[in-house]
C-alpha cells in the first residue's frame, strides 16, 4: 500500500468506491426522511434519523481518510444533488391532484411535505457540517502523520456535527421555542451523534483497513485546494 498526496492519487473509480458513494447517498436521503418522527433514546428525543444520519459523517470519514478530501467532496455534493431530487420529487408528488382511492394525502404532506424552513436548515447544515468533518479530517491526518485514526474520526465529528446540530437547529426553531430549549435540543443532538460515532469507531477502523488494503490507497492532503466550491 502506498500513500499519496492529494494531486497524485488515481482517477480510477473502483467498484467499492462507487458502493460506498452510494451508502452515503442512501443515509442522506433516508435520515432527511426519518427526522420527522421524534424518538426517545435515554434522557435525549431526538428524531428517529439518528439511527442512520450518523452513518454518513462516519462513511465520509471513510472516504476522506481513504481516497482524499478531493473525492469526498465530490461525493458530498452528489448527496446534495440527489437529496434536492429527492425533495423536489415528494412536492411535486404532494401537488399532483390524489387519485379517489388515495385517502391519506394529509398523512403524506406531513411526512414527506417539509416546510421550508426545513429545508434550508437541512441543507445548509449539511453542506457546512460535511465539509467542515472531511477538511478537519484531512487536516488531523496530516498532522498526527497518519497515526491515531480514532483522534480524527471523533475529532472531525465534533467538529462537523457541532456545526450541523447548531446551523440545523438554530434555522429550524430559533423564535418558535424558547432560547434554553433550544440549547438544551442542540446539545443532546450533539452529543448523541458524538457518542454515537465514538461507539462505531472499532467498525470505521476495520472498514478504513479494508478499503486501504484493498483500493491501495491513503491519501494524505498535502497540495489539496480545500476550497469546496473548487471543482476539478
């Protein structure tokens, strides 16, 4: 296995990055639809998105720390991409006039039917989120010289799911619930996801060895223009 920087790695597309792309894909657009139903986990109601959400931030470490920040970003903005289809697929469906043997339309705009305010949080959330865990990432590896895995796959969760529990948060519900409320919901959503993704950590390393092993791949970032608007 050998390692290399950013601007060196192939342009090969292999079958397990294509599969991993699409887990991640699948976990965006799944967790964006469970998060209308709130769940109790402890002493934390979260939405029921948390049992797959978390899955992205924990597959996106995997492709920064494997293929690069230049490959995950791109993967980040085809989540983008199919999550807006996906969106503007459900209004288009909740617009279109019901069949007569459709009777549940209200229980339809009420799942899939996201106001919004909804939207903008999610998506903003999620773009800032994603690419701050990928260049915190990138970042750690360098720093630590690849060593220590587990620093930087919680250190970039931190990180990204702070900023996403924050942003998300604070656009859905700031004036519609009480300051201290909306504290205390930033911080168990926070919490839970860091937990969540200190828990899978023995997974992302076994995952990490295999697709390091395999792809023949560990890029470390050193001449990667980190902007993530930049395109090439």
């Amino acid at each position: 296995m050998t390692s290399t920087s950013g601007s060196q790695h192939s342009t090969n597309i292999s079958y397990r990055f294509v599969v991993i792309a699409a887990l991640f894909v699948t976990c965006l657009i799944t967790g964006n639809i469970l998060i209308v139903k709130q769940v109790s986990i402890g002493p934390f109601a979260l939405p029921a998105g948390i049992i797959i959400f978390p899955l992205s931030y924990i597959i996106g470490d995997i492709l920064t720390e494997v293929y690069g920040y230049k490959k995950a970003r791109s993967i980040i903005w085809l989540g983008f991409l199919c999550n807006l289809i996906a969106v503007i697929a459900f209004w288009i469906g909740g617009i279109l006039p019901s069949a007569s043997t459709f009777e549940a339309q209200s229980a339809y705009d009420r799942i899939l039917g996201s106001t919004p305010r909804f939207l903008l949080a999610s998506f903003v959330a999620y773009v800032a989120g994603e690419f701050s865990n990928s260049y915190v990432l990138a970042k750690m590896k360098i720093a630590t010289k690849g060593r220590w895995l587990w620093s930087r796959t919680i250190g970039s969760t931190i990180i990204g799911q702070g900023i996403d529990s924050v942003i998300a948060l604070s656009i859905a519900f700031a004036g519609v619930l009480p300051t201290q409320a909306l504290l205390i919901m930033i911080l168990s959503h926070w919490l839970a996801k860091t937990i969540y993704e200190t828990l899978a950590t023995p997974i992302t390393y076994m995952v990490v060895a295999y697709f390091k092993d395999k792809e023949h791949s560990d890029v470390y970032d050193f001449n990667t223009n980190f902007n993530p608007l930049h395109i090439n």
